[in-house]
C-alpha cells in the first residue's frame, strides 16, 4: 500500500510542529515524511531503537577507574 498524501501531510505537519513551527521548512518536512512512511511500509526502521546484548558490543569502551574510595 502506497503512502497516502493525507499521510504524508500530517506526519509533516507533526514534524513541523515538533521543531517549533519554523517558517521555509515545508519542503524538507514534506521531503522527511514521505521517507520515514515509505521505510515504514518497506519494514525498515531507521528510527526504531534495538536493545543491545553486551556480548554484541563492539567497538572501544572507556578504561576501568582505580577505586577512588
């Protein structure tokens, strides 16, 4: 199912509101709208958090203090 342009007007509406009503900005929310609709109905979530196992973690992690008691 395509992405309605009622949709689309209303989650730019919700963005615009979101951001303070800032004047000039239609198009950019229109444009950010119509891609987080169609991410949704593809199943990708671009801005759904996942829970992270700590056994996946990578990367660097900040060195142990000594005891400071």
């Amino acid at each position: 199912m395509a992405c309605s342009e009622q949709d689309i007007r209303n989650l730019a509406n919700q963005l615009w509101e979101s951001e303070g009503r800032p004047e000039g900005q239609s198009e950019k929310h229109w444009k950010l709208a119509t891609r987080l609709l169609e991410a949704d109905e593809a199943g990708a979530h671009p801005h759904q958090k996942r829970s992270v196992d700590p056994s996946e973690k990578t990367g660097e992690t900040e060195p142990e203090q000594p005891d400071q008691t």
